[in-house]
C-alpha cells in the first residue's frame, strides 16, 4: 500500500519536474532571443551607417 503510494509520488513529481524542465527551457530559449535581438538593435542603434 505504502510502496505504490510513494511510486505514484515520485512519478508525479517526476512528470512535474519536467514539466518545469521545458518551462524553463522555453523561458531561456525565448530570453536568450530577446537579448540577442536587443543586443542586435542596440549595435544597430549605435553604428547607423554600417557596411
């Protein structure tokens, strides 16, 4: 009784863990984006008249 209780404990925190897995790695993924395209317009900003 006890031993599948903690079983299905540790599958739902497993299935939570990833979940927070691939929320974290959609929020990296979307942040690493939007500094990289800030970065860009901001050395767009600076140099106007590029190459």
């Amino acid at each position: 009784m006890s031993s599948s209780l903690t079983i299905g404990t540790g599958n739902l925190l497993l299935s939570l863990g990833s979940a927070l897995t691939l929320e974290m790695l959609f929020a990296l993924t979307y942040f690493s984006e939007a500094m990289s395209s800030r970065l860009t317009l901001g050395w767009e900003e600076r140099d106007p008249e590029g190459p």
